[in-house]
C-alpha cells in the first residue's frame, strides 16, 4: 500500500469515526414526568432550575426530560420553590409527581 492510499484509508476512518461520534452524541434518550397538582396554586414545574411547564389549581403539566442525569425537581408558586425533590429518570420512563400544599 502506497503513502497516498495510506494516508486516504487513515482520513476515511477518522472522519467515519467523527461521524460515529456526531450521532451517538446527537441520539438523547427522553422521560416523561407529568406534574399532578393537587393544591390551590397555580404551580410551576422546574427541573434541574429550567422551568418546564404551569399546572393550573388541581391540574396537571407534562414535561419531557433527559433520561440517566440526576435532576432536581422543584415545585414552584410565584417563583418560590415549596417542595423539591432529587431524580434519575430511565430512558422512557414515565413518571407521575404528585405536589399538594396548604397555605401558610
């Protein structure tokens, strides 16, 4: 094999490799958490602090979340956090959080 065909075998496989890489990175796997809210107030849905989504009083939101990462789920009312948790969720899990609170 010449220096030429070596070197073009050489780049194809870095770029196949590169490629490889590109679409494992791009590939996310997903979970679905569904905020059920039990309470008076309008709640607002955050995981990991990015808001996700508003339940209106004794309604639910759903949300899709990254699967395999620790989130903190929080539960907020005019912005201020009244109960949170920590959660892994798995690749297609679907998850149902259940919030409900009185006033103070």
């Amino acid at each position: 094999m010449n220096k030429t065909m070596m070197a073009n075998l050489v780049a194809a496989l870095i770029f196949a490799s590169v490629l490889v890489g590109v679409t494992v990175a791009q590939e996310k796997s997903w979970a679905t958490l569904t905020l059920k809210n039990n309470s008076q107030f309008e709640v607002e849905l955050y995981v990991s602090d990015n808001y996700k989504c508003t339940a209106k009083a004794g309604k639910s939101c759903t949300a899709q979340v990254s699967a395999g990462l620790n989130h903190k789920l929080s539960a907020r009312v005019d912005g201020e956090q009244v109960t949170s948790q920590q959660y892994t969720f798995q690749e297609d899990e679907v998850r149902t959080w259940t919030v409900g609170f009185r006033p103070n």
